[in-house]
C-alpha cells in the first residue's frame, strides 16, 4: 500500500531516514529564532512566526506602546455606525434586519458563522475606545448561555492578538429566596437570564486590561470586519469614543466636597445575595467557617460567593446597595483566598458602572491562609468613597492585567526552548550518543547565547513575579528551577545534546504555567459599607467561636444524612461516583422531579473511590443505584455475582436497543447486560485551520492520508498526534478481535492483528510521531502539534480554555481504513484520558461511565430502583441534567451523555454535533473477560520494547500473547470456567460489533434539513 514514501523496516534504514530528515530539519529556511539582548518585547513576533504565521500579531499592550511610540494621539470625539448600515454580509450569515426587543432596525444575526463590514469615517486619525450594543438571543438559534464572541479586523489586518476573539457577556440573575429540601439543606438557586439590549466597550477575553482596548483609525474611511465565533446575537449599533484616562485616587478625593465626612450604621451585604452576574459558572457555596453568615454548622447553607465558581478573567459580580445618606464612605470585605499559595489574585472595581479611579482598576487580595478581612485601600490608606444618598451598584471583575507581559514573555520562552528542541533533534539525528564527543561551540555556534539570553528572560520573569506578589510561590520557583537548569547545562555545553529531554521538560513546566497566572479565584462572604468616620468591624471569627463551631461541626458530622448507610424503605439509596455539583444538581432534580411522579424519595451520595462498592458487597450493604461507576467496574461486580442483570428487567430490550451496541461490550456477561451507559467519552480529529492552510495541507480522511502529510508537518517542525497507549484506533480499524469468540483465548495470534501492530509501533518508529507528549492541549495551542487525535476532554479545553484559538481549530471524524466495499471504517474508542469531575477506578481502562443495580440490594425496592434507572437515563432527564450543569457551573461541565437525543440537545454549533454524530456511530469499547486487564497491560509492554527497545514487532507481539493468555488461564480457573487440567467448564460468547450503528441517523438527518 502506498503510504506517500516508502517503508523498509531495518534498523540501518530506520537510521537513515532519520539522517535524511535531520538534513531537511537544517536546510536553508529553517529559522533558529534568537532573543535580542534586551530580549523581551521585539522577539515576540519573530518567534511566533516560525510557531504559526498566522499568529504572529503583537499583543495588545505592544501594539499599544507602537502606537505612541509612532505619535498617534487619543481621539477627542466620539460617533456612531448603526448595526444595519453594512456594506458587505457574507452569505453564510443568517442575518436580517427588523424589529427587535422595542429597536426597529436591528441586525437579528442567529446562526454562529459568517462575517460583517462596516465602513466608519473617522474625523481624524487617532486612538479610540469601541462600544457595541447588543442583544445575545436565546431559544431556538442553537444558543447556549456563553458570552457572544467576534473577531475584529481593522482596514483587512487584525491589529493584535487579543482581536482574534472578543466576548460579550450575558447578564444573569440567581431567583431568591432559596428554597430547603427535606434535611433543610438550601436547594442551589436557579439562573435565569436577565433579556435586554447591552452597550459594552470592548475588552480583551481574559482580565488582562482592565480597561477598554483601543483601535487605531485613520483619517476618513475604515473598514471593520466582525467574524462571528460564537452564540446568536442581535446587534444595533457601534460606537466609537475618545478614550477616557483614568484619574488616581488622590485626584478623586481632592474633588469631595468638604462637607462629606459621614458616620453612622456600616451597612453590610451578604455576598451571596448578588444582584447580577456575566457568567452562569460563577456559583454561590457553602462554607463552616465560624464567621462566616448565615451559618452552617448543621444545615448546608449557601453563604459565600465565588472561589473556584469565580476565577476566570472578565467574570462579574454585582451587588446592589443603599447609601443611607450622601457622604463619604469606606468599603470593606471579608474574603478568602487561598487557593493559589503565595499568588494575589486581582479584581476590578466599578461604582455605578464606572472604576472610580486608576488605584481600582486593578485591586490586589493577597494570599491568606484562611478568611480575613480587607478594607479596600494601600499601605497609606483606606480608599473612600463618595456615594450620593439612594441605590447603588458595586461591580467586582476579575482580572490577571499585572500578569499580562509575563504571559507573552511565558510564550517567548516556550518559542525559543522549542527552537532548540528542534535543532538538537536535526543535529543528532534525534537520538542521544553518550560516546559521541560534541563541540557545541564549533557544531551550533549560537546555541549558547541562546540558552544565555533565555536564562536572562526567565531569571527577569521570575524577579517580576515575586514583585507583584511579595513572595516566592509555585510560578517564581519553577522559573528559578528552570534558570538553575540552563547554568547547569551552560557549564557542560557538550553535554547539552544528550540532554534533549531535559529541555522538553522544562518547556513543557513552563508552558503550565500560565493557568497558575491567569486564574484568580476569590471567594466572598460579605461586603462593608463604612461610614468614613467609623471603624471597620472585625470581620474574622474569634478563638471561641472557632472552637464553639468546631464542635457543633462534630457533633452534626453523625447525622444520619451525612453517612452512606442504608436508608429507610421509603426511600433509594443511590451512590455517584462523580463530584459534589453534580451531586447537588441530580439531587434537586430528583426532589423536584421523580419523587413527586413516583412516590419514593431519593438520597444521592457522593462516593470518592469506587471500590468501596466491592467493600460494601462483601459486607452485603449495597446501594439500590450507583451511578458513574467506571467503565470496566460492572463486568466485574457480575462475575463476582454482585451486579443485577438488567436484561431481565421490564422493558430492558426497548431501553438497550437505543444504544450504540459498541457502548455496551464492556457490560456483556453470560447473556445479559449488567449496567447501562450513562457517558462516553470519543476521539475525534482536531486540526488547526490556520496551520493546515499555511501549509497547504488537506484534512486527512484515511490513514493513507495522514502518512502522506506527515513528511510536510516534520519539514516545517509539526507533527502529529496519537496517544501512544492507545492502541484501539488501529486495532478496531483494521478488523482485530481482541479475543476469541468463546472468550477463552486472545485473539492478537492473527494476521491482521501482528499487521495493525506494526502499523501502530510504524507511526513511531517510521513516521517519526513522537513517544511522549505530556499535554496535547499545550502542543496544539501553541502550534507545534497541529494535528492530532483526542477525545471530549480536548474540546472542553479548547472551548473553554483557549479563546485565543476560537475560530482557528475545528474536529474533523477521526482518519479511517478504506475497506473493501469502499466505504471508510472510522472505528475508534475504548480508552481515554480522566474525565473531569469524574472519580476513576485504579484499572478503569474503558471510556464510559455506567449506572447500575445490584443483586444483594434491598429486594423490595428492586422494581423502583429500574423505575429510577430507566428516569435517569431518559433522554428528557438526561437533556435537562447536562442543561442544568451547564447553566450553573459553565461550558467546562458539558455533560457528554451517552443518550444520543440528550447529547444532540445540548447547546452545540450544527457543525461541531455533525463531526461529534458521524463519530459516534463509529465507537467500539472494548470487550471484558476475566484477566482481560492483562490484554492493556502487555500491549503497552509490547509497544514499549518494540519502539522504545527495538524489538523485532512479531516477537514482541508473540511475547505480549503468550502473557495474556497465561494471565487469562489462570482467572478463568479461579471463576470455574476451566478445570484444573484444561478443560472448558463454560464459554464467554462475546458479541462482536462489525458494522457502524445506524441509530444515530435521524440526528444527523435533522442536522442537514
């Protein structure tokens, strides 16, 4: 088969295709960026360009500094463009112009694609500040309760990096007051979005400028171009304004009349009871400090805002309060923050909207280790504030602004590290030699300035990072580590090109850096309005009250709700196996929902560790339910005669047959089905847009394809991507059965199993994709892997956490193996990454999660707890669940249900669930057997010594079988199904699944029309 070059697999020509790529790597065109002396601000662009070219804009704050540095002044006038006086739409766009929400002529844009221009005539050249006013729809425009998000181009360039992908947030409100379940636990308050039309001025996406960006416009025409990324949305208008130059707060308070001293009550307000907010994560909790109101030493109280539920840079939270009279006012706060050891955290500080003065543009909250109390102010003083008598509002953003270089100067490092991966790797022929004896100064003449100058960037970030925290802290040592790291390696430069793990190492610490930095969470209990003539209260729980509420915490901790026991016969005893909030949310939609329908009550449990289901079933003290078992966890408790066959069960053919048979293998025991899918978790093909069009490369549809692209990403320093542990792609694809029918024997002694062996360990040792790789996620954002398979983690990531990228990735099915009908098998699945907020089994090797019964569960509830089973895997339940965790804690909880309506129903672009539909039709986990563990175990072993060790691929292969077989032999023994001398006492007779499931059909027919 032709796979673009050809293949000879000797150890010598393996070498010498190494060699061959080593002198492509250095011929001419392959760039080696260096750092400048000062080595901080210019290189920034010419690095990023051989990473992406694409990407090679300035960030703001340089595109910023050009413009002054050039003369451009700030604009001293202000006009509007109207939303409907476009003069290009592009035909993609599903937009209209009409009445909307009391405005006649809006732009009612509700499809998620397409671009906009506008020409706007400016009065004369300058730096503005931008508005746009706007309305994000909801209901049926395949709408989620993210922020709407564009890309702005100015006159066909993009002006900086940060325009790439602009958010527009919607406004919410939690309904109070909060209601309690039967314990008198408060039930978590709904959401619900607060309808109307916006003017926001435009700001990056992540908290790093507090203020407005601004767009520099020349003399007359311009042209503006909005890409619409993400989220319906209507809009009326844009404006443009002078910029408006904060004043700082010793200007603000010489501007107080002289009369405004005031005392009286301190007004306080309970964070929790937020007036508004721009994102649906951000989350009131619970929390037992001593202090902390109302308490909740006994009773689950919602007291506290914020923590890890407020953290992403950008996200609000209003307050409403009255002054009581007009005068000068003190604000104080009694906050947490101690998520980040020795990191501040920042918010931005707005008073009727507006940030009162430079000083609260962006506040710190040091590091303490528990609550304290922090009257806003310096070292010199508290701040005050001068509030007319009546309503007002109090806005807190976070936001990482005096973090920002570091983050450029983090992508800097990252950049050169990565240079020099890629030019070690050419100069040895990407193997180390220790009896080779290297002059680096006479082989890679400026490798050493290179370190140098690196060191002295890192040594300055990590100066800059201890300045703005007043301590050292995880991020200050890492970067101290990795400056100890290059003297080391200064010192003994011959042996640098020996140690080119080490700099793969350091980049990739490095690289993690940046949620450490970007990440501010800040939890709030109550905020202070002061009279500026009084003190501050104390705002921290004394001695007494600690330990008086240390007690009353012990002595409630026996309760009977704070405990797994068996509970009454009026109620379900169900486990789950994932964190605290989905929980809480499958609880309150049990009390609100299948309780009233069915008479029975409900208690959910959170369980931490999956094994306690084998504990409990040897004490015979099992749930009615568990849910979020882990995949490979029901095979076992069946063979061990602990799990309930649910094929049994009324109404088990019609509720099986509307799952893909590939979700069920893993759950296949001597005839029946002993749990149900509740979430899956399959690969996809991810692909960076910008990249592949550089490059002129097309998505691959076969594997065929994807060998005939990889010699172009390793001549431009790319590559692509495949977990090496998994080898069920490769396996599926080319028809190998794991087992044999009866279930006794592997099935890898075959043909076409030593063959998708080879052709697995071939990726690596032929095509060159590389053995280990720490974080997909960072390789693909910053561009180095382009390409590559992975599953739903992936695309939370890259959706939540790299909107930089919005609109420059996309999924494509995975690459597949042309078959002799001419159709392509895309099979795939059966191992995966942890899901988040998932609590995994030591051995889970399955992609799945399940719910499931239990055979020594209490018998009388037996028929109810299916009646609970078949509830919560409906699709009406389970659509309303993954809703509902969205809309409280964010796109990062997207629930990826393994009920093909529900996870159709989610809020997904038609073109994301059309790839996410086709795939699933290809899925296929993989079969358990008794020692099936062994099966993993050795392949990985196998693939180890053939591509680590240079094993010939058959004998490691048949070294893998004779293991697994042997493991299996012993397990069928121990279970009765081999005697002693070998013969067969029972069979497995595992189904086999050849054929792609067609029930996923009519989704993707609704799709298309």
């Amino acid at each position: 088969m032709d796979r673009g070059f050809s293949i000879i697999r000797l150890p010598y020509l393996y070498k010498g295709f190494l060699l061959w790529l080593a002198i492509t790597l250095s011929l001419p065109g392959s760039i080696n960026p260096l750092l400048s002396a000062d080595g901080i601000e210019e290189p920034a662009v010419a690095m990023e360009e051989i990473v992406f070219d694409s990407q090679a804009e300035p960030y703001y704050y340089q595109a910023l500094d050009e413009w002054r540095a050039s003369g451009l002044q700030d604009a001293d006038s202000d006009f509007v463009v109207n939303a409907d006086r476009y003069t290009q739409l592009s035909d993609d766009a599903e937009a209209r112009i009409g009445s909307f929400q009391g405005e006649d002529r809006a732009l009612i844009w509700s499809n998620q694609r397409g671009y906009v221009e506008y020409e706007v005539v400016a009065p004369k050249a300058g730096l503005y500040a931008m508005e746009l006013t706007y309305y994000p729809l909801t209901g049926d425009n395949q709408a989620s309760l993210g922020p709407v998000t564009f890309s702005v181009e100015m006159n066909r360039e993009t002006p900086f990096r940060e325009a790439r992908s602009l958010e527009f947030e919607r406004e919410f409100k939690d309904l109070w007051p909060l209601t309690q379940d039967d314990n008198g636990d408060d039930m978590r308050p709904r959401t619900e979005e607060i309808g109307s039309w916006r003017t926001k001025a435009v700001r990056d996406s992540e908290g790093a400028y507090p203020q407005p960006l601004y767009w520099h416009l020349q003399e007359g025409i311009n042209t503006i171009k909005l890409t619409h990324l993400r989220e319906p949305v209507a809009l009326l208008a844009l404006r443009f304004t002078a910029p408006e130059p904060l004043p700082t707060y010793k200007d603000v308070a010489i501007g107080y009349p002289g009369t405004a001293d005031n005392e009286g009550d301190i007004v306080i307000i309970e964070a929790e009871q937020l007036t508004t907010k721009n994102a649906t994560s951000i989350q009131v909790r619970n929390d037992r400090d001593a202090g902390t109101t109302p308490a909740s030493s006994k009773d689950r109280k919602y007291n506290t805002v914020g923590g890890w539920r407020w953290f992403k840079g950008g996200e609000s939270v209003t307050w409403t309060f009255t002054a009581p009279k007009t005068g000068r006012y003190k604000i104080g706060m009694r906050v947490k923050q101690n998520f980040r050891r020795n990191l501040s955290v920042f918010r931005t500080l707005y008073i009727d909207g507006a940030i009162p003065f430079e000083e609260a543009s962006v506040y710190p909250f040091p590091y303490h280790g528990g609550w304290t109390g922090e009257v806003l102010g310096d070292e010199n003083q508290d701040y005050e504030f001068y509030l007319e008598e009546g309503r007002h509002t109090l806005t807190l953003t976070a936001s990482n602004a005096p973090f920002r270089k570091v983050f450029s100067q983090l992508d800097i490092v990252s950049s050169e590290l990565r240079g020099i991966e890629v030019d070690l790797k050419a100069a040895t022929g990407g193997q180390g030699d220790e009896y080779r004896v290297w002059s680096v100064e006479e082989d890679m003449p400026d490798l050493l300035g290179r370190l140098e100058r690196t060191r002295n960037l890192l040594k300055q970030m990590a100066a800059q990072v201890i300045a703005i925290n007043g301590a050292r802290e995880n991020v200050s040592q890492t970067l101290e580590s990795a400056v100890s790291d290059l003297n080391a390696l200064i010192k003994k430069p011959n042996k640098i090109p020996n140690r080119q793990a080490q700099f793969v190492s350091m980049r990739e610490s490095i690289e993690s850096l940046r949620s450490f930095l970007i990440d501010s969470p800040l939890q709030v209990d109550k905020l202070y309005l002061i009279p500026a003539s009084e003190s501050a209260p104390d705002m921290t729980a004394g001695w007494t009250e600690r330990l008086s509420a240390s007690f009353r915490s012990f002595y409630h901790s026996f309760d009977s709700d704070n405990n797994l026991k068996q509970e009454d016969e009026e109620t379900l005893n169900v486990w789950m196996m994932w964190g605290r909030d989905y929980v809480n949310e499958l609880q309150q939609l049990a009390d609100e929902s299948f309780t009233p329908e069915y008479g029975m009550k409900v208690k959910i449990n959170l369980v931490q560790q999956p094994e306690l289901l084998i504990l409990s079933n040897s004490a015979g003290s099992m749930p009615d339910v568990a849910l979020g078992v882990p995949g490979d966890m029901p095979y076992d408790l069946a063979l061990r005669g602990a799990a309930r066959n649910l094929s049994d069960m009324q109404g088990a053919d019609a509720l099986f047959s509307s799952y893909s048979p590939g979700f069920l293998l893993p759950f296949y025991h001597e005839g029946g089905y002993y749990a149900i899918p509740e979430t899956v978790q399959f690969k996809v093909l991810f692909y960076r847009k910008d990249i592949m069009k550089q490059l002129g490369l097309q998505i691959p549809d076969t594997w065929d394809d994807v060998y005939a692209l990889l010699p172009t990403l390793l001549q431009n320093d790319y590559n692509f991507y495949i977990e090496p542990k998994d080898f069920s792609t490769i396996f599926n694809q080319n028809g190998v059965q794991l087992y044999e029918r009866d279930g006794l024997k592997s099935g890898l002694d075959r043909p076409e199993a030593y063959a998708a062996f080879e052709k697995w360990t071939d990726l690596y040792n032929v095509y060159g994709l590389e053995k280990s790789v720490q974080s997909f996620y960072n390789q693909f954002r910053k561009g180095y892997m382009p390409l590559g398979i992975a599953d739903f983690n992936q695309f939370l990531q890259l959706t939540v956490a790299a909107p930089e990228l919005r609109d420059l990735w996309g999924i494509a099915p995975v690459p597949g193996t042309a078959r002799e009908d001419g159709t392509v098998a895309r099979w795939s699945g059966g191992i995966s990454d942890a899901v988040p907020g998932h609590v995994q089994s030591k051995s889970a090797g399955s992609s799945m999660s399940a719910a499931m019964m239990f055979s020594h569960s209490d018998p009388d509830k037996e028929e109810m707890a299916w009646k609970f089973l078949q509830w919560y895997t409906s699709s009406k339940v389970q659509t309303e669940f993954g809703l509902h965790l969205e809309q409280f804690y964010g796109e990062q909880f997207r629930w990826n249900s393994a009920n093909a309506q529900a996870f159709a129903n989610m809020p997904w672009k038609p073109e994301e669930l059309q790839v996410l539909l086709e795939q699933w039709r290809w899925y296929k986990d993989l079969p358990v057997v008794p020692g099936g563990y062994m099966t993993a175990r050795e392949l990985n072993f196998a693939w180890i010594r053939t591509v680590i060790d240079g094993v010939n691929p058959r004998t490691s292969m048949e070294q893998a079988i004779q293991e697994i077989n042997r493991e299996l032999l012993r397990k069928q023994q121990e279970f009765d199904m081999v005697d002693r001398r070998g013969n067969v006492l029972k069979t497995l007779n595992l189904p086999e699944v050849n054929d792609p499931w067609t029930g996923v059909d009519r989704y993707i027919e609704e799709l298309v029309r």
